[in-house]
C-alpha cells in the first residue's frame, strides 16, 4: 500500500518491544546484565548515538537547540512498546470511533519512539485532523514509527511551540525558562497557559504545581548525560 505521507524504511533503530519492556520493568536494576533502569538507559542512550545525524540535521533545519530536540527524545524513547499503539491500541480505538461518527479518539493517540499524537502530526504538517479517514491515521502512525520522519515531525513541532510562547524570539538561542517551557509543552500541549507554566518553575520542591514543568526541567538536568551521549557519537 502506497504511503502519501512517506516512505515507510523498515531499516533503523530497533523498536522497543514486549521483551525490551519485560526487560526493564521487572529485572532487578543491574548496570553488568543491563537490566532494569540500567537497560532503559542503554536503549535511549543507543537511540541517541544511532541518530545523532538526524538530530543535528533536524535542529538545523527547524532552528531549535539540539539539546531541546535531543531532550524530548531521550526522554521518550523507551519504556513502552512502540507498535503497540500503532498495531492494536489505534484499531481499537477507530472502531469506537465509527460509534461516534468521528475520529476524536483515534487521533489523539500516541504514535512513534519520539511519541506524538497522530491530531499533534497532522497539524503540524498542516492537515486539519478531522480529515484524515482511517486509513490515513494507518499511514500517518506507521511514517512515525520511522526515525527520520518522527525525528523530522518532532523538530518541526517543537519549532512551533517555542514559536506559540515567544513569537519574536530566536528559536535556536533559548533561555532555560524557553527550553523548559518548550519541552514541558511537548509533554503537556498548548492547553495550559504561559504563566502556569512560569510560575511552575520556580514553586518550592513538593508544590503540586510544579509537576506542570517537570519534563522540561530534566531535560535541562541531564544536559551534562545528553552532551556526554552525543559526543560518544562523533
């Protein structure tokens, strides 16, 4: 089946799968056997060094930092099985779908390594996401289980929401607070405002609120173990 919104290669990093997840949910932590965190964090170190030369790429061609693009990416990749959602969960979801003469569920699920939400996608490549029939939302999740095209899609999103929060700022020279919000809003979406996020950053350690930046704050505290990882590419 032709594929009007890539070329589906089916070469590229290894997927995380059942075994990958039975790996590192309940085997002891162990740094020797690379089980437990040990595993997840070669996976996603793996996952980084494989496609260095996409990150860099992308960055440069969206103008973002390459430690925003290379944050979202060590911290999704992994975890969960990536084709389940694409293989399973979406079908099941487009069934309940056509019960409501609509395809609200089905887009908003988790697609890829880099996990974006197929309504997320078909935005930002300027497809209005109530359009996509079903077997559109197929080959929209199946281009995002290939690494170019979900690394080149994320970049593309991520230039978008440091655009949605600062409009005339240079989007490749970000201040902590920009990084953080651009990253936090790549985990959490557009619905929240700005200020919730701002005010996040700086509440005390343990205030409910500041979950709200959390996924952006560890990217700028393992800055120091993504540099590392990326330099282990060179």
């Amino acid at each position: 089946m032709d594929n009007e919104f890539c070329e589906v290669d089916e070469l590229g990093f290894p997927h995380f799968t059942a075994m990958d997840y039975l790996r590192f949910r309940y085997l002891p932590n162990d740094r020797r056997f690379v089980t437990g965190e040990s595993y997840l964090w070669a996976f996603k170190a793996g996952y980084l060094v494989y496609n260095k030369g996409r990150i860099l790429k992308y960055a440069k061609e969206y103008n973002i930092p390459v430690l925003l693009l290379a944050g979202v990416a060590v911290s999704e990749a992994g975890g969960k099985p990536d084709r389940l959602k694409g293989y399973g969960i979406l079908q099941l979801r487009q069934l309940i779908d056509i019960k409501n003469r609509n395809n609200f569920l089905s887009n908003n699920t988790s697609i890829g390594t880099i996990a974006m939400q197929l309504r997320v996608a078909a935005e930002t490549m300027g497809i209005n996401p109530a359009s996509l029939t079903r077997t559109q939302q197929f080959q929209l999740s199946n281009c995002l289980l290939n690494d170019d095209f979900n690394i080149n899609i994320a970049a593309r999103h991520l230039r978008d929401l440091i655009i949605f929060d600062y409009p005339d700022t240079d989007t490749a020279s970000l201040t902590d607070e920009q990084l953080i919000l651009a990253g936090s809003r790549y985990n959490r979406g557009k619905e929240r405002i700005k200020s919730d996020f701002i005010e996040s950053i700086s509440a005390p350690p343990g205030c409910p609120t500041r979950e709200y930046s959390e996924y952006g704050r560890r990217i700028l505290e393992k800055k120091e173990t993504i540099e590392n990882i990326m330099r282990i590419a060179e």
